[in-house]
C-alpha cells in the first residue's frame, strides 16, 4: 500500500508536467522498514536520474525513496519514465 501511495502522490506532484509521457515500470523495489498504524507524514525524495541507453530514447531512471515521521527509509524503489526529449 506504501508503494501505491508512493506512485499516486508522485503523479500528482507533476514533476515532468507535459514532458512525461508514460510510467514505464519500476525496478529494485525494496521494503526496508515496516509502516505501522498511526505512522504520519510520509515523505518521498527522487535521487540521481540516468538516462537510458541510446537504444531507449527517452528513458529516464529515477530512485524514490519514502521515508516516515522519523526520518527512516521504509521503501526504496527505480521508476523507469520515458520523457519527451528536448530538440536536437
């Protein structure tokens, strides 16, 4: 459920507003620390990006990490983005 919010409050922050144009997957997902009832405040941070291969244009790897009240990694995980790539 951690991860779905994740997913959900990251689309709906818009950080590549018209330049994203699909959620190509995700990669590496790991529960690093449970979630208990009663945590608030979840918080996520998006870590270094790399581009694809030239193979995948567009291609986009981020590492999301959700943290909780207390400033302890509960979930960690790579989104793959393809993006729209600025002209030549």
């Amino acid at each position: 459920m951690i991860f779905s919010l994740s997913i959900g409050l990251a689309t709906q922050m818009s950080l590549f507003g018209d330049e994203l144009i699909a959620f190509a997957g995700v990669d590496k997902l790991r529960f690093v620390a449970p979630v208990f009832f009663g945590d608030r405040h979840p918080r996520g941070e998006t870590g270094r990006g790399a581009q694809g291969a030239r193979r995948r244009p567009g291609m986009v790897t981020f590492e999301s990490r959700v943290l909780n009240q207390r400033n302890q990694l509960v979930v960690v995980y790579q989104d793959r983005l393809l993006v729209k790539r600025r002209p030549a």
